[in-house]
C-alpha cells in the first residue's frame, strides 16, 4: 500500500473535516461555517425537517470541559425565555451524536455590528444602538441580564435589523415563568453561577465590563451593569474604538453624546443610568433635536441645537422676512 | 548513519502515554543505545518529511537533493548534539529544529559557493533566486518560514494519522469505512486519482451501501481521525499548553 | 392637534402678519383693515387645503411643493384683482404668499398629529 501523500487542499480539506461535528443521526446537515467563538463554533446547517436553514452552535469538543455543556444549554433555555424581534430566537438545543452539546438558532444573515457600521452615518448607529438598547430592555423586563454585551455580539441584518447574540453569560435574577420554578430557579442559577466562574475566571469582555462585574461581585451585578456595556457599545458607534477604563469621553461635535456616553459608564452604577430605557431615551431625545437628561448645556449650546432642529423652518421664515424688508426698501425707494 | 527514512513504519503506535518531545530529547542523550536509538527513531518519524518537505519549498531544492540534505542535517545535529541546547521554556522544538535547520542549511550554502567558486563539485543546485521569484512555483505561506515549517510538519501528522486510521479500519475489518473516507474528504477514487468531493447519495450507490450508512462510516472516520491527530499532536507537543495551542491552531477546537 | 387643524391655526396667523406688513407700505395703509381680512382669509384657505394634504401625504417634500403651489395660486388670485388705483402688486403679493405656503407646507409635513383612520401614502 503505497503512503498517503496529503497536498495543501487536503490538508485544509481534513483539518476542517477533523474539527467537524457529527451529525449523522440529527436532524441536521452541515453547510459551513459561520464563525467561531472561545468554547463553540457556529455552523450553517439544513434543518431537513422543517426545511430551512440554521445556526447551529457546536460546543467544540466532547473532551471539553462538561460545565461548558451546561452552559450552551443554560444559554438556550434562556434564549427561549426571550421572545423578541432583536433577540436571536432559539429552534432547538440538546446532544450531538458525538457528545457534544448544540443549540440551533435562526440563521441570521448579516454582518457584526462592528463590521456593519463601518459604512453607516453617526445618525444610523444611534438608531441601531435603540434598537439594541430596546432588545437588553426587553431581557431586563424579563429578569435577565446579558453581561457580555460588546459590537461582536450583535449581528445587524440586511435590513438593519439588530440581533443581540451570545447569550452564553446571562444571568437571571428575578422569577421567570416556567419551566424553572421558584426556589428551583435560585438553586439552578446558584449553581449556574458557580460553574460560570469555577475556574476563577472572570466572565466578560474586559473593555465592556463594568467594576462590579470585574471584580466579580456576582451580587452586585445588575441591569445597570449592562447600562455600562452599553455605554461601551455607544462610545465604540460614536468613536469606531474600543472604550478604554477610566479615560475621558471624547466624541467629536456632540459634548451631549460624550456625557451620554459618560454617565452609562460611569464607574459606580448609581451614577449611571437606571435602565437601558433611560439611556436609550436619551439617545432619542439627541436624534429629536432635545435636551439631554445627563448634558447641561450652556445658551449658545441650546440656541444651537434649536437652530439645528428647526433649521428649515428657521431658514423660511428668515427667507421671508428679508424678501418682505427688501419689497419695502423697493418700495419706499 | 543507521537512521535513515526507510526506517520509519507508519504503523499503529503501541498504546500508553505518548512519548512528549521532552521525554524524547532527553532519551536522545540516553547512555543505553537501544532507548537512544528508539528516541532518534521517533524523532526521524515525526520530523523527517517536514525537513525534507520544507527544504524543498523554502530552500528550493530537488525533491533528491533536499532528502540528502535532510540526512545530513540530522546526522550532524546526532554528532554535535545539536538537540541538547534546546530549552522549552525559550520557543517551541519546533522552532528550535527549524531555526537550526536554516542555519545549517545556510551554512552547507555558503560553503558549496566557496566550493564551486574553488572549482570544486557540489550537488547543491544554486539557482535558487530564479526559482524564488518565478510566479508560480511561490507561495505566499513561502515568505514565513515559520509558518511553511509548521505546515509540514501539520501535513506529517495528518498523514500518520490517515495512515493509522487506515490501518485501524483495515484491522477491524472495515476497510469499507476508510475508502468511503478518502474518497469523500480528498475526493480520490478507489484507484487513487483525483476527483470532486461526491454527495452522500453518489457515495452510496458508489459502495452500494444505505445512504444512513455512509453517514454513520464518514461520521466514524472524523471521530476517528480527530482522536488519531490529537493523539499525534499530543504525543508531539511538549508541555498541555503548546498541545491546545496547537490543536487550537490544527484544528480550530478548545481541547482540555 | 391634527394636520389639517394645525394648517389652519399656522395660515391664520400667517396671513394676519402677512396683511399687517402693508402698514409700512403708505400708499395702502387706508386700506389697512380689508388687507388683513384679505390676507387671513387667503391664508385660512392655504393653511387648510396644506394640513389637508398633509393628512394624506406624508412626504417633505411634496408638502413643500403644494404650499408652494397653493401659496402662489391664492396669491396670483389676489394680485390679480386691481387695486384702488388700479395698480397690481404681483411681487409684492405672491413672492411672499409663496414663502408663506412654504412655510405651512413644511410645518404641516413636519409637526401635527396624522389623522389615526389613514394610513400615509406617497404619491405615485
């Protein structure tokens, strides 16, 4: 039997191949690949029996760490607990033939956030960060946290509708519905907790995490903290960088924009916005030409942004009285 | 020198905890000239085509030339314990090996042009700018030596463990499993050309077998060759955290 | 306040001003009074043929085109009437009356509630 000789294209072909999930058996086929993650990669799959395409997210390995199973399926249990059109809806969880666990999400065409606004106006980026802010509302009024909101976890579509994704280090602090009952609740996420930070990590994105949350204070986490991500998320829209802890806000043009982005990130949670509702309806009032709940601006500032919001009218009636003074002048002469 | 590369047998490996390169390098050194020996056998076998194959592709030489230059490479890192000096804790055994490789070969370079600029003979071909500007026998991944040397050695370990795999569905018998494979994943007909990657159905009727059959055997082949090339990979790497990197980098999967 | 109302109130006001800055012109002040009816009149009818369309077109710039259109129409309907000495004031009348549609036109399209029972829609 003659040794196998393996060129460059096989040996992409293999690697690939080697690193492929098993699904003989599931209701799935593979397509590709969609993107990788630090525990799981997700792939392009058929759902054969409902007819329609798929994002499966395959946990990497069955020799991996057991605790990250559980937490691919905490993430679909609580992505079944979120129905709404900014978060990604979940069709299915459980084993592969291999072991390794999976969930099947709705394929979502359309690129990172960070990639997508790349090419949008800053006016663009507001209205997607609303929509954001909307979806982590809707979370928070269902008593789940997000703790790991950054421009990577959230796909934009092609027609600029926001998906909010990975919902792998939610925690849920109030009471849901069912499946999970009372008591049972607390003692699932307790226990939820403690495999999420057993290896002493840190769970998070650091450049997005607030204090509390990086000093792992897990009590001291709230919806505040995901205020605090957002605000990172803001800051990156508005400044197409990463935020950096402690340093100063600066956002060209908007002095009100920085102190939006300021206070979300303020360091202590009381001093950040209550909700993401609040932050985002501070965004709104920007967009609308109004005053900012955290921005006190001076005269000139206010006649400005009057000017500003009213330019065209402003323009017609000025338009109007020259025409008016100089039909005057005319006739008087 | 014994240690040629007729030497190595691309057979299944005997089970156990796999000899790690650090084990190995010190076996190399062994007073005991058996466990010496079987240590230079093991490096030769993981090492010995990616030398020979990166000669070719970063140095530019005949397939011919670039296995003597191998053999003698190896020869004189056994006779100046060339191996001795690395220190994991510095760079990976396969950086070390390959920066001593490229210093060797420049050296054995510099010396055939001072040979022939004597008028003595030499079997190194010298017209390697020609070769390294020509459009199409470059690659990109040629300009990173690191990166080309990594390649081989990766082509080395996914071809040991096809061949184990092979070898493994042969043994229970299965041969079935393995053609099914090959031909799926590297697109090669029974006879051994190549091919387009065919879909399951064609695989089925090609092996006239059930079509949930093929799914199940290729399923198996992958389970199978992933397990074969983290063993491999294991079994060459130095220390847990060059291993998950390197499957990692290998395989694109987080292992523990 | 809906379009419609909103024009009506805007034309009103507008077209009060507009016949009040005929005091500086002293050859028409005497006719001072009828002016103004004039004018609020005309700008009454504007207004809510403007906030009318508003209602059904939710288009900035549509809105703008018919005040300016409506503005200009009233206008040239007003001028050409002769005055008391028989003279005609086309730029005097209409070159303002058009600002004025403009200036209804935008804020009809712009602010005010669009009737619940219709659905915008642009024209084709």
């Amino acid at each position: 039997m003659s040794p196998l000789f393996i060129s460059d294209a096989e040996l992409d072909r293999l690697r690939r191949s080697a690193a492929e999930p098993d699904l003989a058996g599931s209701r799935y086929e593979l397509r590709g690949q969609l993107g990788r993650g630090g525990m799981a990669t997700v792939y392009r799959a058929w759902d054969a029996v409902l007819d329609r395409e798929v994002a499966l997210k395959v946990l990497d390995l069955p020799e991996a760490d057991p605790a990250l199973a559980a937490r691919l399926l905490r993430e679909a249990r609580v992505l079944a607990q979120l129905e709404h059109p900014g978060i990604v809806p979940v069709h299915d969880a459980g084993e592969l033939p291999d072991g390794r666990a999976y969930c099947a999400m709705k394929r979502v065409e359309g690129s990172r956030l960070d990639d997508a606004a790349r090419e949008l106006t800053r006016t663009e980026r507001l209205r997607l960060f609303l929509r954001i802010c909307d979806a982590v509302a809707f979370a928070h009024s269902r008593g789940i946290l997000h703790r790991d909101l950054k421009p990577e976890n959230v796909m934009v579509g092609s027609f600029g509708e926001v998906l909010v994704l990975d919902w792998g280090l939610a925690r849920i602090v109030a009471d849901l519905p069912a499946p999970v009952p009372g008591n049972a609740r607390d003692e699932l996420e307790e226990r939820n907790e403690r495999e999420l930070t057993r290896h002493g990590a840190v769970l998070g994105t650091p450049a997005y995490m607030p204090p509390e949350q990086s000093s792992g204070v897990v009590s001291a986490v709230d919806q505040r903290s995901d205020v605090f991500a957002l605000g990172g998320i803001l800051q990156f829209l508005l400044t197409d960088a990463p935020p950096s802890a402690g340093a100063e806000v600066r956002i060209d043009g908007s002095k009100a924009l920085a102190a939006a982005c300021s206070k979300a990130r303020a360091l202590s949670p009381d001093e950040r916005y209550p909700s993401a509702r609040e932050l985002a309806g501070d965004i709104e009032r920007f967009l609308d030409g109004r005053p900012l709940t955290a921005y006190r601006e001076s005269l000139f500032e206010r006649g400005a942004r009057l000017f500003e919001r009213y330019q065209t009218a402003t323009l017609l009636v000025l338009a109007y009285l020259f025409v008016r003074t100089l039909l005057l002048l005319f006739a008087r002469q | 020198m014994a240690h040629s590369p007729t030497a190595i047998d691309p057979v299944p490996r005997p089970q156990g905890f796999p000899l790690t390169r650090i084990s190995l390098l010190g076996a190399l050194e062994e007073a005991d000239p058996a466990r010496s020996r079987n240590a230079w056998d093991e490096l030769l076998r993981a090492y010995w085509q990616p030398i020979r194959r990166y000669i070719c592709r970063r140095w530019h030489e005949s397939p011919e030339a670039a296995e003597d230059l191998t053999q003698s490479f190896l020869a004189r890192a056994i006779e100046r314990q060339t191996f001795a000096a690395f220190d994991p804790r510095q760079a990976r055994f396969r950086t070390f090996l390959r920066l001593c490789l490229d210093r060797d070969l420049a050296n054995v370079r510099e010396a055939a042009a001072r040979q022939k600029r004597g008028g003595g003979e030499t079997h190194l071909t010298l017209d390697a700018p020609a070769i390294a500007s020509h459009p199409v026998l470059r690659t990109a991944i040629d300009d990173d030596p690191e990166e080309l040397f990594h390649r081989e050695w990766l082509r080395a370990i996914f071809e040991t463990a096809m061949e184990r795999l092979r070898a493994s569905a042969s043994l229970s018998g299965r041969e079935v499993r393995f053609a099914l494979f090959e031909r799926y994943e590297l697109g090669r007909s029974s006879t051994g050309g190549p091919g387009e990657r065919p879909t399951y159905d064609e695989l089925a009727l090609e092996f006239a077998i059930p079509r949930t059959q093929v799914t199940n055997h290729l399923a198996w082949a992958r389970q199978e060759l992933r397990r074969l090339v983290l063993e491999e990979l294991r079994r060459h790497t130095a220390s847990p955290a060059e291993f998950r990197d390197e499957a990692r980098r290998a395989l694109g999967v987080e292992v523990t | 306040m809906n379009k419609a109302w909103m024009g009506l109130v805007l034309g009103g006001i507008l077209g009060i001003f507009d016949g009040l800055t005929a005091w500086f012109t002293p050859a028409v002040r005497p006719f001072i009074v009828g002016i103004v009816i004039g004018s609020t009149f005309k700008g009454l009818i504007a207004g809510v043929l403007t906030g009318w369309f508003a209602r059904r077109v939710n288009s900035l710039a549509w809105g703008l085109a018919f005040g300016l259109g409506i503005g200009l129409l009233l206008a040239y309907l007003v001028a050409a009437m002769p005055s008391a000495t028989g003279e005609h004031y086309y730029w005097q009348i209409m070159l303002p009356g058009a600002i004025v549609g403009l200036i209804v036109g935008y804020a009809t399209q712009r602010f005010g509630q669009q009737s619940a029972d219709r659905s915008s829609r642009q024209p084709a």
